[in-house]
C-alpha cells in the first residue's frame, strides 16, 4: 500500500495453506516457515531477487492463482521424500478436476501410484487411467529430443496432446493439466546440461499462456559437485516458482 517496489518475503510460524494463499494474493514474491528457516531463507531470498516466487511446499502452489499457468521446480533430497510431495500434489491436482500425466522414473511412478491407490484413485504405474496419466521420463526424452536439442515442434505438438486430453477429460471450472517431470533430470545425469536447459526454456514459454500447472523435480546430490551445482541457479531461473528444497540449499548457490 505504501508503493515500495521491494520483494516481500513473509517469514512466519504458520504453514497452512489459507496463511500462505492470503500472503501471496497480499503480493508477497516468497513464503518461509520459521521450522525450517536455515534451510530455505537464504534460497528464497535469492530466488525472489532473481524474480521467482519462493513457496514453502508443493501444496502450497494450489493457494496460489488458479488462473495463472505455473512452472515451478522442487528439488529433493531422496526418493521416499519425493514420493510423498509429489503424491500428495497430484491427489490435490485430481481432487481440483485437473488432467494429470506424471512422467518419471519406474520407482517414482510405482511409488506415486501406490499412495494414490491408498487415497482411493484407480490409477497404474504407466498407461491412461481416466484423468491419471503415467509415462516413462526415457521415453519422453527420446520423443522431445532431437540431435542433442530440445525439438520445439515435438514439445507443440506434446503439449497440443495434453491440451485436447484435458478438454476431453478434465472435470469442473477452472481444471487445469498438471505435469509432474523429470525428464531434464534425467538429462543431466547423462551430462546433457544442454538439451535439459532448453527443455526447460520451451516448456516455459509455450506454456506461459495455457492452463498448465508444471512441477520439474531433480535429485540434489546431482548438485553434489561445485560443477554441477553452478547449474542450479540457472535451472531455478527458468521456473516462475521454486518450492522447498531439503538440505542447505546455500551452498549451491555460489554461482
């Protein structure tokens, strides 16, 4: 109200999502909870510098606009933690009406499938299973990737795909397609920094104007090393949103 232009970033005891909903539609740009506070202050801090927004968990995105498509990125610290964030995403994603097509590794999918069979969704670790999606991340790099380049065309015609899927199946106003990814990842294990860094730069720009609600995942011992980890801030900056990340995320951030 009093017309500054600083970022604000809301450092609070309280982490319910009605909290953390009302700070952002009052502008802030990042949401810290005081628990973890040496863990993400400093990562938030210069992740709403940088002009992301920083929120507190992946469920906290669902407070967020609902309008506004999203491109955000967790990175994780193993796979049981991963499987519980992304698992209780993809649960609030269906329960909103959201098409959902999750595209990982075999033990991510198993692991995202049982949880959600256990929270009462008929859904399978590949295939179509009504508003439920699930697809290997290999697969979808071989299909997006093109002579050592993110291909533009096949991302267009991915997300063209996704896009008339939701318009089929998607139920109640306002459904969205959610993705759930690791396909750069991947990428990056391989030590192909490259392609993953322009995947990442497409799928943000040809989603920027569709009702795409994205969530690109990495491991964070594959920053393990000052090499890779001078990745980490570039990977951040093509995301409008970064979540919560495990660890002290501080020393990756040196580049």
């Amino acid at each position: 109200r009093s017309g500054s232009r600083a970022p604000i970033v809301f450092l609070s005891m309280h982490e319910s999502d009605d909290f953390v909903g009302h700070g952002f539609r009052s502008g802030a740009r990042g949401y810290v909870v005081k628990t973890r506070l040496h863990e993400d202050l400093v990562m938030a801090l210069e992740r709403v510098l940088s002009g992301q927004l920083f929120v507190p968990s992946l469920k906290s995105l669902m407070a967020l606009e609902q309008d506004q498509s999203r491109h955000a990125v967790q990175i994780y610290s193993d796979d049981h933690a991963c499987v519980e964030g992304l698992s209780g995403f993809v649960n609030l994603a269906l329960r909103r009406g959201d098409v959902v097509s999750v595209v990982s590794t075999p033990p991510i999918r198993a692991g995202i499938a049982e949880r959600l069979r256990k929270q009462g969704w008929n859904v399978g670790e590949s295939g179509q299973h009504g508003r439920y999606r699930a697809s290997d991340s290999a697969d979808a790099e071989a299909a997006l990737v093109r002579d050592g380049h993110a291909c533009r065309n096949c991302i267009e015609e991915a997300l063209a795909e996704l896009d008339e899927w939701r318009l089929a199946d998607a139920a109640g106003p306002g459904a969205r397609v959610t993705v759930v990814g690791e396909i750069s990842a991947g990428m990056l294990l391989n030590g192909n920094s490259r392609p993953a860094i322009e995947l990442e730069q497409l799928w943000g720009e040809l989603t920027r104007t569709r009702p795409f609600q994205t969530v690109c995942f990495y491991p964070i011992e594959r920053f393990s090393d000052q090499a890779d980890a001078n990745l980490l801030p570039h990977l951040c900056a093509e995301h409008d949103a970064v979540t919560h990340a495990p660890e002290d995320p501080a020393r990756f951030l040196l580049a």
